[in-house]
C-alpha cells in the first residue's frame, strides 16, 4: 500500500457509512472523503452548531453529496439509544461503522451520565453500545466493516480490572492509554466473534500517528483555562513529527474502503515509530492480542451496558 492517498478510494456509490465525532479533526476528513467518493454518510456527533456547519462545508466540496447529521452523546448511554433507534430507522443497512470519536488526557477525572470515568466511557464504552445496538443494519449490508480508531497510546495501556473507572488512583494519561487498548482489543475480539460465527463482517482498527487536530487541546483544557504539559509538548513537537488532519485519516480511509484491508489488523502511518506517513499495517502490542483479556473486557463491557450480540441466526 505504498503513498495510498484518498485518490485511490474506490467508488462508495450505494454504500451507507456511519461516522461518530466527524465534526473535526481525523473524523471530518474521512466523512468528506467518503461523500467524495459517493457514500451516503451519517455524521454522528454532540454538537449540532457545528454538525450543521461540517454539512455545509462537505456539500460545498461536493454539491451531490448525500450527508446527514445525528446527535450523538457517547458519554450518555441513553444518548447512544436514542442515536441508534434513529440511525437504524434511517439507514437499515449500513455499510462502513466507523468508531472515530475521542478525547485525550483530561486532567481532572470526570464521569459520564452512567458513572463512568469520561475517557474510557467516550472512548471505549459508548462506541461498545453503538456497535451493539447497530449490529444488525451492519450484518443487512453485503461486505460490512467496522473501522474503531486506536492510537499508538495503546502501547502504553493496560486494562485496570481492579479500577477500571479510576475512581481510586486516576492519572490522565493512564486512563486514556486504557481507553484506547480497549477499543483496540474490541475491534480484534469482534473480528474474532464475527469469524466464528461465520458473519459477512470485518472489523479492524485504525490509528492516525500524530496528526494535528482538536484532540491535543480539548481534553487537557477540559475544566481548567490554559494549556497544561502535555498541549505544550505536543505544540513543540508538531514541526518534527506531525502531519495533518487529512494525513491522519488515510489509516482509517484505507480500512474502511481498500479491497486490500483486512480484518483482526490495525493499520497506521508508515513512518517514523508511525507517527506519520501513508497507511501500513501497524505494529499491535502483544497484551492487546490477548485473547483471555480481550474476551473478559468484553463480557464486562456487556455487563456495564447492558447490551449483547442479538442478530438474526441467519446473518
């Protein structure tokens, strides 16, 4: 997959994609370049200003695109209900579900609506509960994916069983390097469930290296009015290591739409510690490949949601 750019998408006429967090960043990019390529795409995110700005912007770059917006909370689990009742309505098959949405390092620990810390409840648990409850309009579709954004930080995570919402010893980055293994070891266990049972489905995951976007500054500033350490490293870093936004999204881009990807991977930049570059195959630590630890985060992540795999027999 040598300098894979968004010029090599095969069309996505006829194919249905469903995108959380697309209101900036990595996630606008893949939506634009998705309904570029002809893609009916569903934008799911919190903030409906700018939902409806980003709408604006993708038909100005492409007039024909078929776009739509739904509000999305993925710290609110009756949120994600009512998300997905909605986009199921909508869309009875869908094509290409891409877990995209995050946020990174808050300082201070915060809970969602359901009692989880933000980080791994943003992260992990809501996109847990939307693929669930969306599981059966992705098994409709012909050659479905599921695409779940990861990060390098997941070298760095371990899953914390003993205080698994940090309400006893919460550290920032501990917390999100956690919160992004676990989507990582979801995306390998669902493709291991999905080749078990024999589904039309391949899930992967995706991460964008070090790409400039909103993430570096959003989650350090949550509750506090300046930058902290780490928005001010990565600021130095930028110049040396980073690419852009669009740079960012071809990982995802290639797994949700190359005839070449393949499931149970992650795919990355290819570049320096992938920081940057076109997308490859990414490097997985072995912990995420943990097959006991992966299936155990996945029967608590049923048992914190209250959801499991209902599909037809037949899918």
């Amino acid at each position: 997959m040598p300098d894979w750019t968004t010029k090599d998408i095969p069309s996505q006429i006829g194919r249905v994609a469903v995108i959380t967090g697309a209101t900036s960043g990595i996630g606008y990019e893949a939506a634009k370049a998705l309904a570029g390529a002809g893609a009916r795409v569903i934008i799911a995110s919190r903030n409906e200003r700018k939902g409806a700005e980003v709408l604006a912007d993708i038909r100005a770059a492409t007039p024909d695109a078929d776009v739509a917006f739904e509000p999305l909370d993925l710290a609110s689990l009756v949120s994600v209900a009512r998300a997905a009742t909605r986009i199921a309505a909508s869309a009875p098959r869908i094509d290409l579900l891409i877990n995209n949405a995050g946020v990174m390092a808050i300082p201070d620990r915060h809970e969602t609506e359901d009692g989880f810390e933000m980080q791994m409840g943003a992260n992990y648990i809501g996109h847990f509960a939307l693929t669930m409850r969306l599981l059966r309009n992705v098994l409709a579709a012909g050659n479905p994916r599921v695409v779940t954004v990861s990060s390098l930080a997941h070298r760095s995570g371990k899953i914390n069983f003993d205080d698994l919402q940090w309400e006893t010893s919460y550290s920032a980055w501990r917390a999100y390097c956690q919160s992004k293994l676990a989507t990582l070891m979801f995306s390998l266990e669902l493709d291991r469930i999905a080749r078990a049972e024999g589904w039309n489905l391949t899930s992967m995951a995706a991460h964008p290296g070090y790409a400039i976007t909103g993430l570096q500054s959003t989650g350090p500033r949550m509750g506090r009015d300046g930058a902290g350490w780490l928005e001010l490293v990565s600021k130095a870093m930028e110049p040396f290591f980073s690419h852009s936004a669009a740079g960012g999204a071809l990982p995802t881009l290639f797994a949700a739409t190359s005839p070449d990807a393949e499931g149970g991977v992650m795919y990355g930049p290819d570049g320096f510690y992938e920081l940057k570059g076109p997308p490859m195959h990414a490097k997985i630590v072995p912990y995420a490949r943990n097959k006991a630890i992966g299936r155990r985060l996945w029967e608590v992540s049923e048992q914190l949601t209250g959801l499991k795999i209902s599909v037809p027999a037949t899918a």
